[in-house]
C-alpha cells in the first residue's frame, strides 16, 4: 500500500460522503450544514431533524425525497437507523400520504363503533379487526401488519420504578 492510498482511506473514513456520486454529495452538504447552523447532531440524526432539514429547504418532490435518500443511506451505512423513514417522517413530509391517511382514518373511525366486540367468536374477531383498522390507520403498511417481528421496546422512566421498562412487543 501507498501513503498516498492510506491518505484516501482515511479521508474517506473522517467523511462518510466520499463515497457517494457527485450527485448526492451536495445533499449530504447541505444536511450537515443545516444541522451544524442549528446545533444538531449530524449522525445518528433524529427523524424530526431529519423532517426539519428537508422541510425548510425547499425543493421539488422528488428533491426532497432524494435529500431524504441520501441522509437514509450515509446512517445504514454505519448501521445507524435511518431517520427518513419513520412513519413521522413521511407523515410530516408527503402532503398526499398525509391527506390519504387522514381520509382513511374519518371512515375507519366511523366504522369501528358497529364491529362486534361480544360474544363468541365475534368477539374476538372484532377486536382483531378493530386493531388491524387502527394499525392501518397510523401509518403501518400491510405488510408490516401481516408480517410482525418479535422484538423489544423500552418505556421511559416512571416515578414508579428507577429504571426503564423493557417489554417484549410484535412490531
């Protein structure tokens, strides 16, 4: 190897975007230098950062959803989360999936009050498909719904108990 090759390697390691096309540089420039102005942590990034600096930013559609791309691929890469795709993250920036959901969840709402939640086995179906309409109504998409995976999720600190919560949930 060369002092020169090592130099790369390295100058690649201290910037995650050396490694991206020309195209997608000016994004990720543009992402750090938004979260730098404002004081807020370029990686791991929260989802409502992430919103914030695409949102105040703006861009075409399909801008946005690549500034959103690129800041997904430069925390996977890592094996960070990526923040652009919580079900906030898109509520907050895709007008019509926003608009979609908000019609869907007026007749789900209406709808609900007359699936039975008595008896045997109405009853228990009812309240499965009481919870499949509410989980389709915030956001979840069916193969999320079909397919769950066991996994953990914590709760926060009560003043209950001095530490936090850890449950085994389907998610």
């Amino acid at each position: 190897m060369t002092g020169e090759h090592l130099c790369d390697t390295a100058a690649a390691a201290m910037d995650p975007a050396e490694e991206l096309p020309a195209r997608d540089r000016h994004p990720w420039a543009l992402f750090i230098d938004w979260c730098t102005a404002f004081g807020y942590e370029v990686l791991p990034a929260d989802p409502l950062t992430a919103a914030k600096a695409v949102r105040v930013n703006p861009a075409a559609v399909a801008a946005q959803r690549r500034r959103l791309t690129v800041i997904n691929i430069l925390h996977t890469r890592p094996g960070l989360p990526p923040p652009g795709r919580s079900a906030f993250v898109r509520h907050l920036l895709d007008a019509a999936r926003r608009d979609r959901l908000t019609q869907i969840a007026d007749i789900v709402a209406s709808r609900i009050p007359g699936i039975p939640i008595t008896a045997w086995p109405q009853g228990l179906f009812g309240r499965r498909e009481r919870l499949l309409l509410v989980l389709a109504t915030a956001g979840l998409g069916f193969v999320q719904i079909r397919r769950p995976r066991r996994g953990t999720s914590s709760a926060p600190t009560t003043r209950c108990t001095s530490a936090p919560v850890t449950a085994t949930v389907w998610s």
